[in-house]
C-alpha cells in the first residue's frame, strides 16, 4: 500500500516539474519580464505636443497581444442637447461616472481589438461596462450614449484603439518580439496611468497572462509654476492673469496702432 501511494506521489511530482518548465510557461514569464515601457515618465513643458511610448515584450510564438494605456476613472457633467420648437439647446444634464480619462489599446491582430470575445479583459466592450449616465437620461437613450460618448472622446484624442498596430519579430528560441510606438495626446492630463500588457492565447482568444506598469504624468517649467499658483496661490494667480491681460493689450494695441498708421 505505502508503495502505491509513493508511486503516485512521484507521478504527480514529475508531472508539476513538467509543467513548471514547459515552453509555454517559459514563453509567459519571460513576456513579463521583458515588458520594458519608454519614457515611463511624461513631462508637460511649455511647448508639449503629446508623447509616444515606446512599448516592448517578448511572448510566446503562437500567442497575440494587447497593449493598453489606461487613465483613472473620473467624473464628468455632460449637457444633453435637444430640439425645443424646433431649436437645438440644451434639455439636461448628464452625470458619467466610471469612465476612464484615458484609453489607448493596440493589438498584434486586428480581430483581437474589432471583435474581442465576451470573455476579454481588454478593449471597448470593458470599458463601457464601467461607464455609468445619471441625471436626464432614459433607460433605453442609454446604449446610443455609450456610442456618442466614445464618438466625442475618440474626437478630442483621449480614446482611441489601434487594430494590428503592434510589430511582430520572430526569434530564434521560439519566441517572438512586439514593439509598438503608441502616441499620446496632447490633452493628457498629470496623474497616473497604466501601461498593460495582455498575453492572448491565439485559437482560444483567452487571456494567458497580464502585466501593468505605472506611468507618470507630471508639469514641468512654466506649466508646473502656472498651476502651483493657481491651486496654492490663487490671489497672486488672479493679479498676474490681469496683470499679463493688460500688457497683452497695450502690445497688440500697439502693434495695430502703428500698422495701421504705415497704411496712410
């Protein structure tokens, strides 16, 4: 009897050592630690235009990615336009909650982003189940806002996804390498995001594994000064606005003073 169960025992050990190193484990771990994310800081300087991040892995050969950069959720108050008489205006406010401020995926197939399974953890379809409308807003108006709202955040730039924008490179050991450049917009605000990185298995669409790294976005110069004074020192904010309002004034006064005396 001892002999039976210690004959099972090392049938079960051998099989975990199997698994411990089978290729694909090695191809998971070796994704995430290899997930290098450039810059990982973003500065918003005077002449700030947006930023690309330079994002690379290495994941198994038969499997698929998405990368994706992920605001924190805010709040925002949104107008509801209307016809009254006739006239567009605005009929009542809309309260969104659950809405990330930022949201920028990109995939190594396109199908992956344009049609993800039920089961996925990435993309449209997730974010929109978080997104929350109250206020003057029916039950069945809701669907059609969930697709105004991504319309107006993909127009300002802050969603946006990128179907089979990731790189593919084959390597030797079975593995392959993803490299993308994702652009940010130039409206993103400081706080802190996440870069996420998702390992898809290919036939199934089904998560393998995931890894995210936080992402900082911080004013610097001019910028940084403008806002300290305008949350710290309000007072002093207000007299140079109006103080820098007036000289603006004189120069362009000035500047069409004198144009326009050169016209005679």
């Amino acid at each position: 009897m001892k002999s039976f169960f210690r004959r099972k025992f090392y049938l079960i050990l051998d099989i975990l050592i199997i698994l411990a190193v089978a290729p694909g484990s090695q191809g998971i771990s070796l994704a995430e630690s290899l997930f290098t994310v450039q810059p990982s800081q973003i500065e918003i300087g005077a002449f700030f235009n947006g930023e690309s991040l330079s994002v690379q892995a290495e994941i198994p050969s038969s499997a698929q990615a998405v990368i994706e950069i992920i605001g924190q959720n805010s709040e925002e108050r949104l107008m509801k336009k209307g016809r009254r008489g006739g006239l567009w205006m605005n009929v009542g406010e809309i309260h969104v909650t659950g809405a990330p401020s930022l949201y920028i995926a990109a995939s190594t197939e396109p199908q992956i982003l344009e049609d993800p399974p039920e089961s996925a953890s990435w993309g449209y379809p997730v974010v929109t189940k978080e997104i929350k409308f109250s206020g003057q807003v029916s039950e069945n108006e809701k669907e059609k806002l969930i697709q105004d709202f991504l319309k107006l955040k993909e127009h300002y730039g802050v969603y946006k996804i990128l179907p089979a924008h990731i790189k593919n490179t084959k390597l030797a050991d079975g593995h392959k390498k993803i490299d993308a450049v994702i652009p940010t917009p130039s409206s993103i605000k400081p706080g802190t995001y996440k870069v996420c990185l998702t390992i898809i298995d290919q036939p199934e669409k089904q998560k393998i594994a995931k890894k995210c790294q936080d992402l900082k976005v911080v004013m610097v110069g001019f910028p940084a000064i403008l806002a300290t004074l305008a949350y710290q020192h309000s007072a002093l904010y207000g007299i140079m606005a109006v103080i820098i309002a007036i000289i603006t004034g004189f120069a362009v006064g000035y500047v069409f003073k004198k144009g326009g005396g050169g016209g005679h």
